[in-house]
C-alpha cells in the first residue's frame, strides 16, 4: 500500500512534451488573426461605434449589424487579399470613426436596413483594408476566421450591453461616448492630412 503512493508521484513528475506555441495545435493562425483586430485600434473603435449605435436603436438593429458585420469584413478581407498592392486605411479610419460616433452621438433616427448597410459598408471597407495588409504564407482562411470571430464577439458584447440600458442617463452617457469616438475620428483626420 505504500509503494502505490510513491509510484504515482514519481509518474506524475516525469516530464512529458511541452509546447510554448500553438503551431502544433492548428490555433496559431485562428490567434494571429485575433491578434490583428485586437492590436488595430482605428477597426477595434470602428466595431465598437458600430455596436454601440445598433444598441441604442435596439435589439433588431443589434441583430442585423450582429450578422452583417462579421460576414462583410470576411468578405472583405478575402477581396483584400488579392489586391494588387496594400491599401493605406488612414482615411478611411478616420471617417468611419468620424461617422459612427456622430450616429452614437446624435442617436440618429435609422431603419435596420440602413443599419445593417452600414454594417455592410464599414466591414467591406476595413476588411478589405485588413485583407490586403495580410501575410499569405499564414494559414490564411484560419486567420480570417479568428478576425470575423473577433469581430462578433466585439459587436456582440456592446450591442446586448446597451440594448438593456432603459435609463435616460445612460443612454446619455453612450452617447458622450459617440462623441469621443466622432472626436478621435477628426484627430485621425487631422494626422492623416498632415502625413500627406
């Protein structure tokens, strides 16, 4: 009865295969293109104006853009790869911002179906964008699949937040938050002029 305990503690500290990244588990494409949304402010702020704008005008809106949004940028991207050459965003960034944190700000008035072509718009634009800055020798499809589900998920999250909100002070306070977002924008304006 002793020699059980012992011997499963000398199984248990021998070593087995340790792996410090994931090329081995086929996620590293899925990741890298998680990666490139996470670490692209201007599309990040894009989505989440977006998100916040669908909210506010509610649970339908929210819907649409929900759906639309992720499939356009993966159709997007998969134009952009195939661009002749990289196209800079730094305008485009600024506008999408400069628009969406205006419709947050003003809590525009829209049917779902102009949300849901904006939604369409804004991820044909900066899918594209994202599509032709891509490295092809990555697993492509797999990088694309982790930037659409990054995607979602940051629709998602802001859209079901504020669709809850019933209380006029918040509401209000979303749309301050519009107009940092419609702020941010005419700073990248700004910068993007002057780079030119």
């Amino acid at each position: 009865m002793n020699r059980r305990p012992a011997a499963i503690a000398l199984l248990a500290t021998l070593p087995a295969a340790a792996h410090a990244h994931l090329t081995s588990s086929g996620l590293g494409p899925v990741y890298d293109g998680i990666l490139h949304f996470a670490t692209s402010p201007e599309d990040f702020a894009a989505v989440v104006a977006l998100a916040l704008f669908a909210g506010l005008r509610g649970p339908q809106h929210g819907r649409w853009t929900l759906f639309v949004l992720p499939c356009a940028w993966l159709l997007g991207s998969f134009v952009g790869l195939v661009a002749i050459t990289p196209q800079s965003n730094a305008w485009l960034s600024a506008a999408s911002l400069l628009v969406l944190g205006a419709l947050v700000a003003l809590d525009a008035k829209l049917p779902p179906a102009a949300t849901a072509a904006i939604a369409a718009v804004l991820g044909l634009v900066h899918g594209y964008a994202n599509g032709s800055g891509m490295n092809l020798t990555l697993p492509v499809a797999l990088a694309l699949f982790g930037l659409a589900t990054s995607v979602f998920v940051a629709t998602a999250l802001p859209a079901a937040a504020v669709v809850r909100f019933g209380d006029a002070w918040r509401r209000v306070a979303i749309r301050v938050f519009g107009s940092w977002i419609a702020a941010s924008g005419l700073l990248l304006l700004g910068w993007a002029i002057r780079g030119t």
